[in-house]
C-alpha cells in the first residue's frame, strides 16, 4: 500500500530544503495563523497584563524566539535604487552616450514617455502653469500705467528740454513763424493742383481684371472706386484726342452745347447748317423757351415761363417756344418777332389747347 506521511514530517523535509530566512517567514506565517484563530475562539481564555502575549504564544505551542532581523523601508528603496544603476550602468556601457543612440535603443512606450516629458509635461505641469499665471499678473501690473506720474515726468523732460535749448521751435521768431506759414500754404496748393490734374488728366484710373469673372474693370488709385464702365474723364479724354485728331467735325456734342450757349439765337441755327452733328447740337432742349400749362407741371431742362406772353417778351430771332401739355389761357394780345418758332409738346402736340382772350 502507499506510504503514509506525516504532516509534521512533511513540514520538517521543506524546512531543510529552504534556507533559514524562509524557515522564520513560514514560522511567523504559522503564529499569525494561530493567533488569528485563537482570536475568534469563543472558549480561549482572556488574559489580561503585559504577559497575555507570552502566554497566549506558549498556548499555541509556540515558544518565544529571537525576531529575525528586518529590513527598513529606506534600506529596501535603496537597495532597489542601487540595483536600478547598475542595470542602467551597465545598458549605457553596452549603447553608449549618443543620445539619439540611447533614443533608438528605447522601446516605444519609453520613447513616448521621454517625449511628453520633454515637451508636454513643461507647459502643463502645475510648476508651468504657476509661472505662467505669476508672468500674467506681472504683465498686467505693468500694463496699469500711472498717469500722474506720466504727466509729472513729461513735464519734467520739457523744463529740462527747454533750459537744454533742445526745443528750438518754442522760441521761433515771428518771421521764422511766417515762413513756415508760407510754405505750408505753399505744400498745400501743391497737393491740391496735383489731385485735381489727376482728376482732370484720369492718371490715377488703372484697367485691373477681376479674379472671379476674368474680366477687366476699372479702379482708382486715389479714391479706391472701382467700376466696370468707362470713368467719364477717359472718355472725355478719348473724344478730345479724336477731336484733335479728326478736327471740328470730332468735336463732342457737349462741347457744341456749351459753345453754342455763348451764340445768338439765329447764330446757333446758321451754325446747325454745318452738319448733322452741329445740328442736333444747335436744337438742344436746354435752348429753348418752355411754357407750363394753366394745370401747372414742371420742366426738367430749358427755361421756363409761366405764360406765353411772358416768354415771347425774352425771346429772340431764331429761338423757339415750346408749349407743354395742357390749356394755356391767354388773356393779353400776342405779339410774335420775325423769326420766332412756337411748338407744342414734342412728345405729345395734340395734346396742347391754346385759348386767346386777345389778338394775335
């Protein structure tokens, strides 16, 4: 049959096996395990005075032994602190002192952990944001400016300043003050004649294209206008160099107005014999004489009168009356000059009444 062991024999062959630190550890184990059990045992008897710890180790069977000599736990960190040089000694022996050897050699979680250590953990650590807070406060504190004080040492500068002699301009003589007047006026004017020839001559129009459509448009330089038409200065400025070119016959029709103005009436309808141009010119609605209707109404261009009686007293030899929509009661005798024309509304003529209460 098999062979019976006892527990106690087993326990006896372990303790030879192991060494005596293990021995005292299984010893101690097996005391707690006693008391532990003692504790909750409801018929142990209570022993009270210094000697309960004595007697209750001997009721267990255990007799008092020496303690085994423990380490403290900064003995153990240091140990643990000692070995932990040694290996590291021992792996930069073997890697060496480059630093992107070292790197290398790290594993990937090490290699992470020395990155946020370098780069994160300063600008997020409590230390960082610390001195972080401490230069906002200081920078605010310097930003709360004294005006007193400002105001106290400016003045102080300027008294210094002025017995130094560095302000110049505070003791001016009165011609010096009058010349500087004078070419200030004078710089003025400058600037002045330089934006209006600009206006006059379009210099500072520019053709630019636009980024979207591709198409060209318009822009000032001096005003920042931009638009897709011709600026009216370009195009005055091309009929006038047509005009130049061709000679009376390109001349605008803006500018046959505008003469034709200073003209005499039967002068301007001579001069619209010229040409067709000179003749649409000459007949202008700006020249003639215009008449409201008794409803009343308005011109937009021409000079108007209020009755005919009123405009055949202004009118001259060659010019024309033009009569607006509506009755026009004449009470007075009409008289016409020789070389009057009167006309109805151009848009609407039968649409004018003309009743006399005189003679014509």
């Amino acid at each position: 049959g098999a062979m019976e062991v006892d527990e106690k024999e087993v326990e006896a062959a372990m303790a030879n096996a192991e060494d005596a630190e293990d021995v005292a550890a299984a010893n101690a184990a097996k005391l707690d395990a006693a008391a532990d059990a003692a504790e909750f045992d409801e018929n142990a008897k209570i022993v009270e005075g210094e000697n309960a710890g004595e007697e209750e180790g001997i009721k267990n069977g255990a007799a008092k032994k020496p303690k085994v000599n423990e380490k403290t736990e900064a003995e153990k960190e240091a140990e643990e602190d000692k070995k932990l040089e040694e290996e590291f000694a021992a792996w930069q022996s073997k890697v060496g002192l480059d630093p992107e050897a070292l790197k290398k050699s790290l594993k990937p979680i090490e290699r992470y952990s020395l990155a946020f250590k370098e780069d994160i953990d300063p600008y997020w650590s409590v230390h960082a944001i610390n001195e972080w807070q401490r230069q906002q406060a200081k920078d605010d504190d310097d930003n709360d400016l004294d005006v007193d004080k400002i105001e106290e040492e400016k003045q102080l500068e300027e008294e210094r300043a002025l017995a130094e002699g560095e302000l110049l301009a505070t003791f001016f003589p009165p011609t010096g003050i009058l010349k500087q007047r004078h070419l200030y006026l004078r710089e003025k004017r400058r600037v002045r004649a330089e934006v209006k020839r600009k206006r006059l001559t379009g210099e500072s129009w520019v053709i630019k294209t636009d980024g979207k459509t591709q198409f060209p448009f318009y822009f000032n330089n001096e005003t920042g206008e931009a638009r897709w038409e011709k600026p009216k200065v370009l195009v005055d400025l091309d009929a006038y160099s047509n005009a130049l070119r061709v000679g009376w016959e390109g001349v605008t029709r803006d500018v046959l107005v505008h003469i034709f103005k200073f003209l005499k009436p039967i002068v301007r309808m001579r001069c619209g014999e010229v040409s067709k141009k000179w003749r649409n010119a000459s007949i202008d609605v700006g020249f003639m004489l215009r008449v409201l209707p008794a409803e009343g109404g308005s011109f937009k261009t021409g000079n108007v009168y209020k009755s005919l009686v009123e405009a055949l007293e202004v009118a001259e030899e060659g010019d024309t009356i033009e009569l607006g929509q509506g009755h026009h009661w004449e009470s007075g005798d009409i008289v016409v000059k020789a070389g009057i024309m009167i006309e109805g509304d151009e848009v609407s003529p039968d649409k004018v009444v003309v009743e006399l209460g005189g003679t014509l």
